[in-house]
C-alpha cells in the first residue's frame, strides 16, 4: 500500500466556482497510484468543494442564485457579522456543502463521470487564498 500527501493553494476571484479538476488529475497520475483512493480536504470554514457539472455553466450559475435565496448576505438575524454581511453565510453555505470530496482512483485516473469536474466553491464575496490537503492512498 502507498500514500502520498500534498497541499495546493488556489486562488479564488470572490464568491463563485474555481474548476480545480486538471490540477488534481494532474498529481495523482503523478504519484503512480492505479487502484485506490484520493481525499480532498478544503483547510477554510468559509469555502467549499463540489463535484458538480463542467458543461453548462447555467448549473453553477443556479447554484449560486438558489443559495443567495437560501443564505442571503447581510440577514439580520445573524450575530457573527466580524468580517461583514457575507461571513455567516459563508459558513452556513461551506457547512451545507461540506470541505471534503473521496474519489476513487481506478487504472491511475479519478472515477469522475463523463461531465463532473471538482470545484473550490468560494462562499466570500472577495477573493481569498484557498488552502486544499489532498491525500492518494492504494497500490501503484
């Protein structure tokens, strides 16, 4: 069994979908693995990671109006307001989506389907630095 650990740094451009796939199909062709399994871990509280479609940018385009529906920025219920109207909803999209992805690793390649692609969802209105572990584990 063989693992192999690494961190990548994305820049985001404010809130909205930074397709991430290349990058991770990049390195973990690198590591040699041909069956097993790749984690992504997203390092914020504040941001998320999706599979999601890769075709039709409509899709991501709907997700953001129905989550500015769902979590509207500056709601006035909300007290953790320290660094502005899109903090708390930030961290209420991120814990609804979730920070982590498991994609199995079959013939050295990610088992994504034919139009799934991995996003850094960034929930912040500004851009941000986002920090992402990624950890491959199985048999080269």
């Amino acid at each position: 069994m063989n693992q192999h650990v690494t961190e990548m740094v994305f820049a985001t451009r404010g809130r909205g979908f930074l397709e991430v796939t290349s990058e991770v199909v990049a390195w973990v062709r690198k590591t040699g693995i041909r069956t097993g399994l790749c984690t992504l871990f997203l390092r914020h509280t504040s941001a998320s990671l999706v599979i999601q479609e890769n075709a039709d940018p409509d899709v991501r385009r709907d997700f953001e109006t129905y989550f500015g529906e769902l979590v509207p920025d500056g709601n006035s219920s909300f007290i953790h307001t320290a660094e502005g109207d899109d903090d708390m909803p930030a961290h209420i999209r991120s814990a609804l989506m979730g920070v982590h992805l498991h994609i199995p690793v079959v013939n050295g390649e990610l088992t994504l389907g034919t139009w799934q692609g991995i996003y850094l969802w960034e929930h912040r209105t500004s851009p941000h630095r986002r920090r992402v572990a990624l950890h491959v584990i199985g048999e080269a």
